[in-house]
C-alpha cells in the first residue's frame, strides 16, 4: 500500500505526454543486452 499513498498526492498531476508510431515485441535477457535482443515483430500505430 505504500506505494499507492506515495501516488496519491500526485493523482492530478500532469506529466506531459507523448506520441507513439510504432511498438515492438521483442525477446532480450533481463538486462536487454544489445547481442540478445531480438525483434520479433513492429506493429504500426495510428
């Protein structure tokens, strides 16, 4: 629960935003070392 009451004051809060073109489903390690990281696939937003 803490960390919803360390949330809450900032509730209304903007943060700014951003736009997104495309996603990518990738497969990596835990630490997303370069030499692991595959992309398997790139889904266009619109």
């Amino acid at each position: 629960m803490k960390l919803f009451e360390q949330l809450e004051p900032h509730r209304n809060d903007y943060f700014g935003s951003f736009s997104v073109g495309t996603l990518e489903l990738v497969f990596n390690d835990w630490y997303q070392r370069k030499k692991k990281v595959k992309t398997l696939h790139r889904f266009k937003v619109e």
